[in-house]
C-alpha cells in the first residue's frame, strides 16, 4: 500500500504558454517534470486553452477504461456523452445521441485508431478537439478540413499520474487519484431479484462514468451507452431530477437501465 511521502519535491518546466488560463484576465502556461516530455502530440489546430487540458484528460481516460470500442465526449469538464460500438463510427454516433445538443463544441476522446469513416462523422458538426490513440493517413486528410479543430494522439506509453496535488488555503492538498475498483464484481446484492447480465453490464459501464462526473453525480445508464448526467448539483435529487430531465428531453429509453451514484 503506498504511503503518502513526508515531503513532495517537483521541479517543473515551462512547456507552452496558453493565450490565457480559465478566465481571459488570467495568466497561464503547462508546465512539466524535469526530465519528462509530453506523451500526447497535437498534430493540428488552434493553441489548447486552460480547461482544454483539464478535459482532455478525461476524454482519453474514460474510453480507455472499457476493452470494447468506446466514445466519450466532454463538455465542460462532465462526460455528456458516452457510447460502445460495433465499431468507432457506431460508438461516437451512440455517445451523441446522450445529448445531441451539448456535444457542440466538446472534446471527443477514442481507445482506438480513427479511420475514415469516423473522420467524415467527426468533421461535420462543430468540435474543439478529437484526441485518440491514432489516426490513419486518411483519416487525418479528411480533419485537415476542419484546420482549427485540435487532433490530438496519445502515446502508447501514456500513463496517468498516480497522485493529485491542489494548492488551497496557502498549501497544498496531495491525494492518490481515484483508480479504477473491481466493485462491481464483487457486490453484495441485498435484493430478492438479482440484476440480469444486462443490468450488470450498465451497472459497470455507469460506475466507470460517475467517477467522472463532478459531485453530486448521478448518471443512468444502459449496456451500451450513457442515457443522462446530473453534475454539480448542491442537492444530490436535483441531480437525479436533471439526469431523468435529460434522458426526456433526447427521447432516450430508460428501459433496461441503472442509475449510478457518488454517494
């Protein structure tokens, strides 16, 4: 088990300076350890903003999570679509469909090479930024259309940090980052009625999200794609009134699905 150290010494440098930080009025540039380079490359488009790197993140976090072909899109720091499918075009088109109208302008994140079919998908709405593994030849030709959106491939070698450091209240706040738990393997159902395969399934693919969705978070899902999000809310049922909300609105089924909760 890893104990948290007496004492935390980076060093870090200057990697790219950004046109401003979270606010136009605000400085701010991406720093690196010493010794370390990136393990992301951006092959085109504008500069990344502030919350561009914050988001990027979870765009490539979240599809790695699954061993299927999956699609997570995010907006403003929330997944506001997730999808699996047979393949990458059928997975992006399923996380759009959580919500067809926020995905404008969110950052799109793959666990597999874009190929052609996707790319023609990807270059048709307006979309900060797609970040994936890889892209074929064609693929990037056909995202050449669209110069100011970021196309952005993640080394195979990329690996999350293990810990998590905040400055607040004149120091700073160190924690281990929340890592993936084999949980839902091993629940202890206290119900008469077990859940089917099926509900299994959503079960996982809900749990993975609602990680990363900010508290109080509640998502519902089925087994192959995130149905609706409640994010940020200070009353935890107003999140689950906001999921529910959404799941209307788009014309989504609820049949077969889970809700997931961070508390």
């Amino acid at each position: 088990e890893e104990v948290l150290p007496e004492t935390v010494s980076i060093n870090l440098n200057k990697s790219a300076n950004l046109r401003y930080g979270e606010n136009p009025h605000q400085d701010a540039a991406f720093y690196l350890p010493e010794g370390k380079s990136k393990t992301w490359c951006q092959h085109q488009g504008k500069t990344l903003s502030y919350n561009n790197y914050a988001d990027m993140e979870s765009a490539f976090n979240i599809p790695l999570e699954f061993s299927e072909t999956a699609c997570a899109i995010i907006k403003h720091a929330n997944p506001c679509g997730f999808g699996l499918g047979e393949n990458l075009k059928e997975a992006y088109l399923r996380a759009v469909t959580t919500d067809p109208v926020s995905y404008f302008g969110g950052i799109v994140g793959f666990n597999q090479q874009v190929d052609t079919e996707t790319a023609h998908a990807l270059v048709q709405p307006f979309l900060e930024c797609i970040i994936a593994p890889s892209f074929s030849e064609e693929a990037s030709e056909i995202l050449k259309k669209k110069k100011n959106m970021r196309i952005i491939s993640v080394n195979a070698d990329y690996n999350e940090d293990s810990f998590f450091i905040k400055s607040v209240a004149g120091g700073y706040l160190y924690q281990q980052k929340d890592s993936l738990q084999e949980e839902v393997n091993n629940l202890n159902i206290v119900t008469k009625r077990k859940p089917t395969d099926n509900e299994y399934s959503a079960m996982k693919l809900g749990w993975k999200l609602v990680r990363k969705v900010k508290s109080n978070a509640i998502v519902l899902a089925d087994k192959t794609q995130l149905l609706g999000v409640g994010a940020g809310q200070m009353s935890r049922i107003d999140s689950v009134k906001l999921a529910i909300q959404k799941v209307t609105d788009n014309g989504l089924n609820l049949s077969g699905s889970i809700m997931a909760s961070d508390a």
